[in-house]
C-alpha cells in the first residue's frame, strides 16, 4: 500500500503469510511514477519477499497435491446427488426431445 501523509509518501507491504515489511519512506518531494515504483519493487520489495517467504515448490506439483487432497476428502453426497439430479434432467430433456422441461 503507498501512502501519502503530507509531504512524504511510504509504501507498507504485508505478505499472504502475515510478514510486514519494513516501512519505505520515498525521498521527500519525489515524483514516485512507474519507473520509481518499479525500480523500488526490485530494489526493496522483491528482496524482502525472498527472505520471509516460505519454501519455494514447483506450483504444477503444488496444485496438483492440492486438488487431489481436497477430492480425495470431499465429502461425496453431495456429488452423487448432483450427479443423479442432472441425469434426471438430461433424461428429461432427451426425452422431450430437445423441448423446454419443467
């Protein structure tokens, strides 16, 4: 977040794992356009990121483990109820060959 409090502007930033970088105060009276963003992104953020991040891993593999933990625990009523339900819907329509059903 980049906040301006009267005649200096600091940037706050806050990971997804609750880490709060140190505050970055931008020199007074300077013009903070895309080229000082980005030059402080790299210079200040991205190295901070680095050093309180946790374990880096490979995001295929990561979602993967994480889609198939998440299927293998869903509870599976519910599915099978949804799967039966839209049979019964296909049936239906099949049976009215394409027409509009209730």
């Amino acid at each position: 977040m980049l906040c301006t409090q009267g005649n200096f502007m600091v940037l706050e930033v806050v990971n997804n794992e609750g880490h709060v970088m140190p505050s970055h105060f931008f020199a007074q009276g300077l013009q903070v356009n895309a080229a000082a963003y980005i030059t402080v992104l790299e210079a200040v953020v991205k190295p901070w990121i680095d050093s309180v991040r946790s374990e880096s891993h490979n995001m295929l593999d990561f979602l993967r483990a994480t889609i198939t933990r998440v299927m293998t625990h869903m509870d599976k009523d519910p599915l099978i109820r949804a799967c039966k339900r839209f049979r019964q819907r296909i049936e239906a329509v099949t049976a009215a060959e394409g027409d509009f059903i209730e």
